[in-house]
C-alpha cells in the first residue's frame, strides 16, 4: 500500500511541478490526476496492483476529508447569514448556466445520433 500512495503523492508532486514550473492557470493536483490517468490507461494495472490498492483504501476514508470543510463552514455561519442572498445567486446563477449550456449540447447530439441511427 505504500509503494501506492508513493505513486500517488509522486503523480501529484510532478503535477505541482510542472503547474508552477511553467506558471500553468491549471492546479497541480488536476495536472498530476492527468498524469496519473495516462499512467493508469497506459499500464492498465490489476486490482490488487499497489495503486489501486491505496486509492481503495483513500475512498473508504473520504468522507473523514470533508470535516475540515464543515468544520470551517460552521465556523463562518454568521457571515454567511449575513451574506446568504449574495451566496444564493453565486450558487444557482452558475448552476443554471451550465444546465443550460449542457441541454444545448445534449439536445443537438442526441438529435445527431438519432439521426444516425434512423440512417442506418
């Protein structure tokens, strides 16, 4: 398990060094889960190969990295009462952004396969 998670923390290590190296807008984290992906695809690891063994382990304990987080939002309620309308808009506005980009996405390429589909 531990030659995983040094798979792991090395992918995201290489992901932090190339982002701030090359000054990318793009967190490291998300260039060393790119790296970890093309690794993954590329060796096509067994179940029981180290990395997937650690990344089990990791997602069985996930819901314990969410207390910081909830800890910290309890810490700010008050600011957030005090700013609720302001957070409501910065929440739902986006949200309905992207279902509606993702509606006028979906819609045309369904629209396509069908068609397709009908032609064969």
């Amino acid at each position: 398990m531990i030659e995983g998670l040094l798979i792991l923390l090395l992918c995201q290590l290489a992901g932090t060094l190339v982002a701030d190296t090359l000054h990318l807008p793009i967190p490291g984290a998300v260039l060393g889960m790119l790296l970890l992906l093309g690794l993954l695809a590329w060796r096509r690891p067994a179940e029981d190969a180290p990395v997937m063994t650690a990344s089990h382990h990791l997602l069985q304990h996930l819901p314990l990295l969410f207390v910081p987080a909830g800890v910290g939002v309890v810490a700010v309620l008050g600011l957030i009462g005090e700013h609720r309308a302001l957070m409501l808009v910065g929440f739902v506005v986006p949200w309905l952004l992207g279902l509606v980009v993702t509606a006028g996405v979906a819609a045309p390429l369904a629209r396509r396969l069908t068609d397709k589909e009908d032609a064969q």
